[in-house]
C-alpha cells in the first residue's frame, strides 16, 4: 500500500483544498492529512484563522478524501509522522515549491500544481470588516498597541485623543496616525471601538461614555476599582450590544492557557495551593504609581495578575482575603494577599517599592507547576513531581509586547459578537474589582 501525507491550515475549506486532497489522493492508496493545531498556527504567526481546529478537521472530514487525520502540534514534526507512519510520499500545494526538499530524506516529496485564484487568506479578506479603533490616553502602553495591532487583519487604528495636546500631537505624528481628535466626543463620533488607555481613575466615565455610545471598549487593567462599576458596565455592554473587555494581556497568551488547561485536565492533581508574586522597583517616586490621588499604589497597579490563576483554577468564590500592606506617602509600596477556599489557600505578593521573586508556583496533590518570572508574559513552565523522571519542560514563544493576542480575542468578539471571552471570563474581572474594592475600603487590611 503507498501512503501519501499532506499538511494545511484547511481554515474556510475551499474549492483548492479540494483539488489539492484529490491530487494527493491520486498519488496513492492512502491519504493522511495533517492538521495545523490553533497554537502551532499562531506560533507561526497566522493569528486570523476563522476556524478553530475541531471545524477545521470535520471540514477535512467532509471532504470525504482522507484516510487518517492527525493534527501537527510542532515543528520538525513532518519527519516523525512519515517515519511514524511509514509514509511514501509527502505531497503539498507548489505554492511551497522547494521548501520541503529536505524530506526527501524520508520520503518522495511531491509539489501539486496549486489551483490558482483562491486561498484562505482571499476568503478571510472577502469576509472581513474592518473595525475603526481610536486610542485614548497616548502613554507608554498606547506606544506599544498601534505596532501590535498590526499583526491583527480587521482592525484600523483610526487616530487618538489625549488631555494633553503636546503627548497627542507627538504620539498621533510618531505613530503615523491621521486623526488627533479634539475631544473625546469626537473620537466617538468617527470610531466603531476604544481602546481605553488613560490612568485608572477615568477608566469608569470613559468607558461608559463610549458603551452609551455603542462603541465596543477594550480598557487597560484594571478596568474599574469597584465591583458594582464593573457589574455595570459588563450589563450596559450587553445592553448596547457592544463588547467590553479588560486589557489583561496574561489572560490571552497562549502558553498561560495551555499551563491552565493542562492544571484543569488533572496534571498535578488537585489544587492545593497557589503562590503568585510581581514587583517593580521604580526609583522615579513623582510617577503616576506613587500617587494616592490617581489610585497609585501596586494593588491597583498589578493586582489583576495574580488573581487571573487564582480564579482561573479555583474560582471566584473564595471565602477570605486577607490583606497586609506596607505603606509610604499614602501608597501601598508592597501588598500581600492571603485568599482561603474551602479546600486550597494562595497568597500574591505586589511590590513597587520592595523587590520579591516574580515567580508562579501551583501546588498539587500530584505535583506542581512552576513558571519562572517574568511568568506573567509565559513562554515557559515546568510540571514538578516527585519522582525527577516525570518532570517536563515546556517552551513557547511569546511575540513582541504580546498585545496582539489580546485585540485578536477582541476582534474575533466583536465580528463574532461573543459578548464573553473564556480567556477571561466577567464574573473574573468582576471578582478582580472587588478584591480592589476590599483594599480601597481596608476590609481585612493590616499594615505592616
Ligand atoms: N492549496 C492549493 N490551492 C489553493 C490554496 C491552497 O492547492 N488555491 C493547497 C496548499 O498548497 C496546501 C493545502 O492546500 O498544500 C493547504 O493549504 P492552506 O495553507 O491551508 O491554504 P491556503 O488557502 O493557501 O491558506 P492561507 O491563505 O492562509 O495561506
């Protein structure tokens, strides 16, 4: 029997799909097709992909043309499976002419005459709409979105808006953008979306300002300090039929997702316990996080962080917090917190002023993960047991600033109108809100 092997993206199955199948079916007696997994497509910077790995394999399925499917996790893969599978020829489209001779180690490599007028990317284009963004608050995280935003297809960087005219004009020249608006009003007016980049304590008006208007927001972290405000604007979202989202950039990278469905699916055990630490050592103590009056303080500066594993493994549901801070001109230059649950206990620490280990580590009934600092941006994490043999290592890559995966997930929301992302669910920003709250009204608070 000769057994024929091809690999694709397959995303919006079409008619050149098709005929490429059919060409490697030809070949000969058995046809195995190898799908690209969601990750391993954004690991090599498709991140527009419109189906999903499970639609994509049954579209492959319908076609009717393949024997076997697999899925392709990784590179350097293609040589495991045809020695795998004892495979004859490899074939692929001629749109990749060359590119795999170095297979023909391990098989005959076969280049397909490639249909011509049609592809994926052609279809993704056809459907697209474009969403006009505009940019309020023109600081070092705003610097950072516009070159982020352009690894995502769909989304136009329309123009910005901040208070201060100078930061505006220098801002809208250097990033190459046409519109430097006014007011915000009159971002509003020209804009479909915002993306809310403006010191904490204006995070609510803005925000609801732009929901009234039915404008989709994506807001810098943390959205808002108090639970109630936070219940309100996700329901006059809704409302709107708008999509808010918090900006927390953790809650989309693809490695800290995967170490939580991997801790989900039972790899340690039953969580137990969960340590989470961060801090910033800032010698400019005239900075915005130094002021009691613009929220500063590391609580509301980087609280989001270690909670998202916290809610994300246990829930929101926890039945006590208690926290200590040490306190200097009015702001929390260290806090720690020390959340209970029915069966597991976690603790974060958040320096601004004191300088701790920023690492991660979940314990388990079976063992534990351990992802070093900065564990926040995740490209790496070890599973730890106690028999040495089993530990694993895992890598990834995390690209550029990593805002790109969070205006993917917004504009997949907003053109999906998905109201929810699982990355980060509301009632989770909602819980975040109200640990914020708790600190601001010294519930269970010490100073130390
Ligand atoms: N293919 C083809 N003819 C086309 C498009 C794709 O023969 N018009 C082949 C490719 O050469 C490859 C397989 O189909 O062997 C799967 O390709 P994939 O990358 O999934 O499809 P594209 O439409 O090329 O996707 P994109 O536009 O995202 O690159």
């Amino acid at each position: 029997m000769k057994k024929v092997i091809t690999y694709g993206t397959y995303d919006l199955l079409h008619q050149g799909h098709i005929n490429l199948l059919r060409r490697a079916k030809e070949l000969g007696d058995y046809l195995i097709v190898g799908v690209t997994n969601d990750n391993f497509d954004r690991e090599r910077g498709k991140l527009n992909v419109c189906n999903n790995v499970l639609e994509r394999v049954e579209a492959v399925k319908a076609t009717g043309l393949a024997d076997k499917i697999i899925i392709e996790d990784y590179f350097g893969q293609k040589i495991d499976d045809i020695q795998k599978y004892d495979v004859d020829i490899f074939a692929i489209g001629s749109d990749w002419e060359g590119k795999f001779d170095y297979l023909n180690e391990y098989c005959k490599v076969v280049y397909l005459p490639r249909t011509e007028g049609i592809s994926s990317t052609m279809l993704r284009e056809e459907k697209q709409t474009i969403i006009k963004v505009g940019i309020t608050g023109c600081g070092n995280i705003a610097r950072r979105f516009v070159p982020e935003a352009a690894f995502v297809n769909g989304i136009e960087i329309a123009g910005a808006h901040d208070s201060n005219p100078a930061a505006l004009k220098e801002f809208t020249a250097t990033n190459g953008l046409k519109n430097a608006y006014g007011s915000f009003d009159a971002l509003l007016e020209d804009v479909d979306a915002v993306y809310i980049a403006t010191p904490h304590l204006s995070h609510y008006s803005l925000a609801k300002q732009a929901l009234l208007a039915k404008k989709h927001v994506l807001c810098e972290i943390p959205l808002v300090l108090e639970e109630e405000q936070a219940q309100e604007l996700y329901a006059l979202a809704e409302q709107q039929g708008v999509i808010l989202m918090e900006a927390h950039k953790t809650a989309h990278c693809p490695a800290f997702n995967h170490l939580m469905v991997m801790i989900k699916s039972g790899a340690i055990g039953e969580v137990v316990d969960i340590e989470a630490s961060l801090s910033r050592l800032l010698p400019d103590k005239t900075r915005r996080e130094f002021d009691p009056a613009q929220a500063g303080g590391s609580m509301y500066e980087s609280a989001v962080y270690p909670l998202l594993p916290i809610f994300k493994l246990l829930g929101t549901d926890y039945q006590k917090l208690n926290i200590y801070s040490r306190m200097e001109n009015g702001v929390d230059i260290y806090t720690k917190g020390v959340m209970r649950y029915p069966t597991a206990v976690c603790s974060f620490k958040l320096g601004l002023g004191v300088k701790t280990e920023g690492n991660l580590v979940i314990s388990g009934t079976k063992g534990y993960a351990y992802v070093e600092a900065p564990w926040w941006k995740t490209d790496y994490f070890e599973l730890r047991f106690e028999d040495q043999h089993k530990n694993k290592k895992f890598f990834y890559k995390w690209d550029g600033e990593g805002l790109r995966y969070e205006i993917q997930e917004w504009m997949s929301c907003i053109v999906n109108k998905r109201h929810e992302s699982s990355r980060l669910y509301r009632k989770e920003s909602i819980a975040m809100a109200r640990v914020m709250q708790q600190f601001t009204q010294r519930k269970n608070f010490e100073k130390i």
